[in-house]
C-alpha cells in the first residue's frame, strides 16, 4: 500500500508522526539529522511502497554513488571535457531512460520523483566538475537525495547549501523562530492553497466546464486551470518546504506570487523557482558563457535569445515526449525572446516602464500570456 505525497490525509497524519521527534529535537538543541534520515527511510517506503519502483529506486541510488564517487576520483586526475560529458551522460541515463524508452516495449520504468532526485545528482557532476564541490560523502550524498519531503516534486536543492543547513548548529530559540514557526505557517498556507482553494477550483469549476472546445470554454478552462494548478501545486511545495523547516533544512521556496509579473522573464523567477534556476544555472548560462567564449554570436543579446529557445524547448521535452508538452516549452522560448526584444528595442516601454499604469497594464497582459501557455501544457487541445 503506498500514498500520494501530501494529497493523502492518512498521509499527513503519519507526516504529523514522523514531525514529533524532530521537532523535540530541535527544541531540545539537538541535530535532527540522524533522525531525518530514519525518517526519510521510512516515508520514502511508505510514499513508494515495497515493490518494483523500490528496485528501481535502489538502483538509481546506486548508480548515481558510482557516477559521482568515480567521477569524483578522476576529476582530481583529469580535466578532460570528454571524461567528463561521459561522467554526465551516466548520472542522466535513469531520466534519459524513462523519457526515452517506450512504456509498451520495457514498461514504465522509473519511481515518484525520478526526475527531480536525477536532477540533484546531475548537478553534483557539473560542481565536481568545476571545482565547487571538492569530496562527496556519501552518508551526506544520500540524505540529499533521499531527503522526503522534496521527494515526489521538489524544491530542487543544492548539496552545498542543504550540506551547510545540515552542518549548522541550531539553538532551540532559533529552532522555533528560524524554523519551526515558518515550517507550521507553510504547511497551514498548503493546507489552505491545495485542500480548499485547489479543491474549490476543481469541484466548483473547472469539472463543471462543458467538453465541447469552444472559444468560451477554452478561456473559462485557461483560468480555471491555471489557478488550479498554482494553488495545488504551490500547495503541495508549500507543505514540502515547511516539512523541511521542521526537520532543520530550509529548503528553497518554489513560489512567489507568479500571477503579480510585470513580464514573463519575471514569471519565471516567481513560478516553480527551483527548477527555473536549476535550469538557468546548468543550461541557459553555460550556453551564453561558452557561446562568448567561442564567438559563435556577435552579440551577447543573440547568444541570450538562443539559449532562452534551448533551455524552454529542453524544459517542454523533460515533461514529456507529448506534443503539448513540447509546443508548451517552444513557446515560453518565443515569449522571452520577444519580451527581450521589445523591452530593448521599445522606446515606448522605456518611457513608461517605472509608471503605475503601465505595471499594471503589464501585470494583466503578462497574466494572460502565462495562463495561455498553461491552457497549452494542460493538454486541453489534444
């Protein structure tokens, strides 16, 4: 028997469980993490269960350990570029794997949040690689990975700033201000955004909208569906990161009022922010540096709307080899390239930008052109 992560109220009274010790833990003065691991272990069985994803969990975990024990050790032998693109082809196989390899031939291979343990691993290579991260434990690798509560979908955090959470002493006075108020608080804001605003979206509109695709419709299903999906979603983060507090991590936020950006460029520092950084660290500005260092572009601003087109496209095909999914992504690429274009090249824009009206203006139309692209990634067209 397992259960869906912070959508299950049996769920959440074993959570409400687990917290206790921790939370004596922390207002004794003492570090969690031992018992974080424990209880990491046992959430992640309860969350997965005792079956084949376990199997593939198990060996995703013990892949990954090779990959970055080994590259770690020939990092300090070589720099070679190749080595290390080998090294980074291998941590990414699991993911490469279950987008790639059809479900009807080998079956669904992969567990709840594949996708976002691979990405903490990927981007233990890549520091390794640069010289950020210097030695991996592997005690240390594994809570990092494992830890439960960012399990199923995030927040995607980084090793050196959860190691350095990890390795802080905390006293109980700033256990219960730093910590365990803002964890409580969050989790009440998760309860609030996914099991009744969320609830009272679905049941109240979105499943009473007509299944004819009318103009009407559409529009009606656009704005139901993405204020669903941003209270249900930024609900289950909210639990995620407040779950984290209390267990002595301060994980990132992954939301911050989206729906207020003056442009998308905006948007995407305030929408599912873990992964719009992870994706902007590791491919967006690895692509603008090294096309400056090769000149494959006269100006910078070209290299910029280039890399803006990949990283979209690449962030549209790692939801899904489904066509919405991949028109989703072209178009967040195109939205930011235009908006790069026309906030340089409007004198308009300019002139009015720092103006009351013109953000407001702005504030409604960037609104419409993020739940445009929602209405697309929902599949509503297919």
């Amino acid at each position: 028997m397992t259960f869906s992560q912070y959508g299950d109220y049996f769920y959440l009274y074993i959570l409400l469980l687990t917290s206790i010790p921790a939370i004596i833990l922390g207002l004794n003065g003492k570090n969690i993490k031992y018992y974080g691991m424990i209880a990491s272990s046992f959430m992640i069985l309860l969350i997965i269960g005792v079956n084949v994803q376990l199997s593939f969990l198990i060996a995703f975990i013990i892949i990954q350990i090779i990959v970055v024990k080994g590259y770690e050790y020939v990092r300090k032998k070589t720099d070679s570029k190749y080595v290390y693109w080998i090294f980074l082809l291998a941590s990414m196989s699991p993911i490469i794997a279950n987008k790639l390899l059809p479900v009807e031939i080998f079956g669904p291979i992969g567990f709840i949040g594949l996708s976002y343990l691979n990405f903490k691993t990927i981007q233990m290579v890549i520091e390794i690689y640069d010289g950020a991260i210097k030695e991996v434990k592997i005690s240390k690798m594994l809570y990092f990975v494992l830890f439960f509560p960012t399990l199923s979908s995030g927040p995607i955090d980084r090793s050196r700033r959860f190691e350095k959470d990890l390795e802080t002493k905390i006293s109980r006075d700033e256990y219960i201000e730093e910590y365990l108020i803002p964890g409580v608080t969050k989790i009440f804001m998760g309860i609030g955004y996914k099991f009744i605003i969320a609830f009272l979206l679905d049941t109240h509109w979105m499943s009473h909208i007509p299944p004819e695709k009318t103009f009407f419709n559409a529009l009606s299903y656009m704005y139901a569906y993405s204020l669903y999906l941003f209270f249900d979603f930024g609900g289950y983060s909210l639990f995620a990161v407040g779950t984290s507090y209390i267990f002595g991590i301060k994980a990132p936020d992954n939301f911050d009022k989206p729906f207020i950006s003056k442009d998308m460029k905006e948007f995407w520092t305030r929408w599912h922010i873990s992964l719009s950084r992870w994706f902007g660290d590791y491919i967006f500005s690895r692509f603008v540096i090294a096309s400056m260092r090769k000149k494959r572009f006269k100006k910078r601003a070209t290299a910029g709307r280039v890399a803006q087109m990949i990283t979209m496209t690449i962030m549209g095909f790692w939801h899904g080899l489904t066509w919405f999914y991949i028109v989703y992504g072209l178009y967040q690429g195109v939205v930011l390239v235009l908006t790069d274009i026309y906030q340089k090249n409007s004198k308009f824009y300019k002139k009015h930008k720092k103006e009351k009206w013109f953000e407001i203006v702005q504030i409604v139309i960037t609104f419409h052109i993020a739940c445009f692209g929602l209405l697309i990634f929902s599949g509503y067209f297919s």
